[in-house]
C-alpha cells in the first residue's frame, strides 16, 4: 500500500464522517436541541456580562467582596437553621405549657361541680398560672380571624390543642398584640381564657436581626482595616512604577506589606537597579567615547587652522564641523538626558519661548494653553523634544499652531503646520532612527535622522508618546501627550 492510498483512505473516512454528522443534524429533534443548547449558552453569556459589568473592577472592592459575600452567607445559614429551629422549639414548649395549664384547668372544671360561679378556678388560674379565665354561654365560635404570615404560634398552639384537649376550639394572636385569646368549647359552656403572649411564644426577629446587622458591621470594620493595610503596599509599588516610568523617584519607597508585595516590590527595585546601573555604564560608555572623537576632531581642526586657506580646506572644515554636529546628536540620543532630574515647570511659558524662537527665524507662530501650567519634568529634555517637533515643522511650512492642554491626568501639546505632511504609511517609520526619507520630515538640523526619533524617546521616558496625524491647517499635526 503506498502514500498515495493511505492518503485517499483517510479522506474517504473524513468525508463518509462528515455526511453522517451532516445527516444527524438534519434531523429535526437534534436540529431543535442544538438550537436551544446555543439559546441557553447565548442566554448564559449575557447574563455573565451583566453580572462582570456590575462587579467591582478595583482589587480593594474585590477582595472586600469576597472576604464578606460569603461569611454573611454563612451566619445567614447558621442563623437561620440553628437560630430558627431553636426558637421554633422553644415556641412549641412554651405553647405545650400553656395548653397544659388551660387541660388542668378543663379538669379542676370538671371535677367540682359544686363551684358553681367558678371562683375558685379564676383564682387558681390568675393567681398560679397567670391566665385570666371568665365562662361564656355556649354558643358557636367566632369565624376564624386573619392569619399572620409567620403563624408559626398559631400552628404551636393549635397543634396542642388538638392533642391535649381535643374539643373545638378558636385562638386569636392578633387582635390584641400582648395577649393571646383562647376559647374552649365544653359542654354547657365556652370557656375563654386570656394569656400574654410572651408565656406562649418568643419572637426571634430583633435578635436575628441584631444579630446579622451586628456581626455583619465587625466583620466588615475588621475586614476594611485589614484589607486597606494590604492594600496600600500594592498601591505603593504602583505608584514607584509609574514615577519611574515618568523618570522620577520615589525615595520614600521600600518593601512593604505581605511576603508577596514584598517579593514584588523587591524585584521592582532590583530591576529599577540594573536599568539605571546599565543606563550609567552606557553614558559612562558614551561620554569617554565623546571624549576620545572630540580629541580627533580638534586636532583635525587644529590641523586645517594650520594649513592655507583654499577651497578644499574650506570643504574638509565644513565636513568637521558636520561631524562635530553628527557626534553630539548621537550622544544626545543614546543618552537620553537620563541624568536630568524632573522639576515643576511653566509649560505656557514654557511653549511661549517656543513660539518666540519660531518667530525669530521667520515663521509665523501661535501659541494656546488650557488649564494649569505647571507640570512637572525634566525641563532641558522636554525642551528639547518640542524644540525638535516645531524646527521639523519650521522647515517645510510657514505656519505654525501650538495648543497646550493640561487636566487631572495628562499633558497634551498639538504641533500644527500647513506643510506637506508625512503620508500615513511612513508616519511611523519616521520615528525610526537614523532613517531619513525624502518626504519624511524627521531629518534634524545635523542631517542624522535623529530629531524625530529623539523628540519620541524623550516622551516616552515622561510615560508619554507623539502620534502623527492629520492637521486643520493642512500639514501635519505632532501630538505629545504625556501623563501629569
């Protein structure tokens, strides 16, 4: 058998299996399942959407939802199988007493028929057994009056009275809300007897509800004082993070909290450590790198000084001063102005300067801000990202339009220029380094390739980025928005 029949084998196999499922679920019952199973399964994924939109999307709520959700559950089941059962207990022994004294009564009536005003048996009952006892003429019962929703007493009582007496009877637990009203009717009379209601049941709600409310308010001061304190470390690390994404410190931040915000907290600093030990081997690379290059480049100056002034002279002095430009660009962007620290800066005045460079180099230049100024960053490189961002829109256009924008939560500057602009498929591979493209607009004033790329790695290191868009002037429109 070779390849060929193995291969034909095993298609013929899949396609005999497919036109048997097809034929299964043409059939109209499983057709109908299989439609309700996807109903039911739709049915069941909007509900979880509905359940996930109204949870909590903070781990402080979270974590408080399920520390209570499930002991509150649990004292209600406690409370109300242990409780409940308990005190429906208590409510039949306490009804079966107040039926035994109202059968000993029946007897004392039955067994001295000599006390014919029963004054005897009224003392005996107010006096021994607390229940005020009077005779009424026989007569039919009253119609039975008006249930409460929880009758557990009435079920109690009623339940007593048939087994201990056995005679008809009438009980009222609502009419009058401290005592309770029994008639017995016997022979030639209907006796009426009145007993509180506390002798013959005991009510559970205020203390169940006490209970719950109780309980339920400790467990959740307790669990907010706990949670809050594990909390704050995360929120701590996070904002150790945040600062060090925006180039900032956080000198007050050390491990804190369980062993697991500490093991992360540890290792936040441990990386935050090599980043900064590698960001300074890395300038320290660089600077003596500058040294050594500028030493080469005075000489060649020194050299070209010496020699007689003539064309080719003047052309090797233009390529130095070309390199010279070319070497501190590099090292610009290699070093980032890592070493820089963040300050609290006038951004208004701060574009202002801008808008007033622009226009002293011909371009005509407007300046807005919205909101407050000051926002807190490394002012050199800052300066340097949006002087990039307006000499890039300087030279293809003659306009200029800056908007400033400060909320809560970010700082957004819009460059506008009535340029060219950038095509959309290039408007990210600008950002490249050392690229320069004819239409690109990211050449700097050296011709490395570098402004663009420089301007966004200085946003990026505030926690922020620079989109390119579309502007209203009819260029190009540089957005930098970084968080405050």
């Amino acid at each position: 058998m070779t390849s060929l029949d193995i291969t034909n084998g095993v298609r013929t196999v899949l396609t005999r299996l497919r036109e048997a499922w097809e034929w299964y679920d043409s059939i109209p019952p499983v057709r109908k399942i299989h439609s309700t199973l996807g109903q039911v399964a739709d049915g069941w994924r909007r509900i979880s959407r509905w359940i996930n939109s109204g949870m909590p999307k903070g781990l402080y709520a979270r974590a408080l939802l399920i520390i209570i959700a499930p002991m509150v559950i649990l004292q209600s089941v406690i409370a109300f199988v242990f409780m409940e059962r308990h005190w429906n207990v208590v409510t039949q022994r306490l009804s079966a007493s107040v039926v035994q004294d109202i059968a000993a009564l029946i007897d004392i009536y039955r067994g001295y028929p000599q006390d014919a005003d029963q004054t005897q048996i009224r003392r005996i009952a107010q006096d021994r057994l607390g229940l005020v006892v009077d005779f009424l003429p026989l007569a039919d019962m009253p119609p039975p009056g008006p249930k409460p929703f929880f009758s557990l007493l009435d079920q109690a009582l009623s339940d007593e009275l048939r087994r201990q007496i056995g005679r008809p009877y009438w009980i009222d637990t609502v009419g009058k809300s401290a005592l309770l009203e029994i008639r017995v009717q016997l022979d030639n009379t209907v006796m009426r007897v009145f007993a509180r209601r506390s002798a013959a049941y005991v009510s559970n709600s205020e203390i169940f509800l006490l209970w719950m409310v109780g309980t339920s308010t400790v467990l959740l001061i307790v669990a907010i004082i706990f949670l809050r304190n594990q909390i704050k470390p995360i929120l701590r690390l996070a904002d150790a993070a945040e600062s060090f994404g925006k180039g900032r410190e956080a000198p007050n931040f050390r491990p804190r909290g369980a062993r697991e915000v500490r093991r992360a907290a540890a290792a936040f600093i441990e990386m935050k450590t090599r980043i900064e030990r590698a960001m300074e081997q890395r300038t320290a690379m660089l600077a003596g790198v500058s040294h050594d290059l500028r030493t080469v480049l005075t000489r060649f100056k020194l050299e070209l000084a010496l020699i007689k002034d003539s064309p080719e002279v003047d052309a090797m002095k233009k390529d130095t001063d070309e390199m010279a430009r070319m070497l501190e660009a590099y090292l610009a962007f290699a070093r980032g102005d890592s070493g820089e620290t963040s300050a609290p800066t006038d951004m208004a005045e701060f574009l202002d300067e801008l808008r007033v460079d622009a226009e002293r180099h011909g371009h005509k230049t407007s300046v807005v801000f919205h909101g407050p100024p000051i926002v807190t960053v490394r002012p050199a490189a800052f300066k340097r990202c949006f002087s990039n961002l307006v000499s890039n829109a300087a030279r293809f256009a003659a306009s200029i339009a800056i908007v400033g924008h400060r909320d809560h939560r970010y700082l957004t500057v819009t460059i506008d220029d009535d340029g060219p602009g950038i095509p959309a498929n290039l408007r990210e591979e600008v950002f490249k380094p050392f690229l320069r493209l004819d239409d690109a607009r990211n050449q700097d004033e050296g011709g490395t390739g570098l402004g663009l790329a420089i301007a966004r790695d200085i946003a990026r290191s505030h926690g922020g980025d620079i989109t390119l868009g579309d502007s209203p002037l009819g260029g190009l429109r540089a957005t930098v928005r970084v968080p405050v």
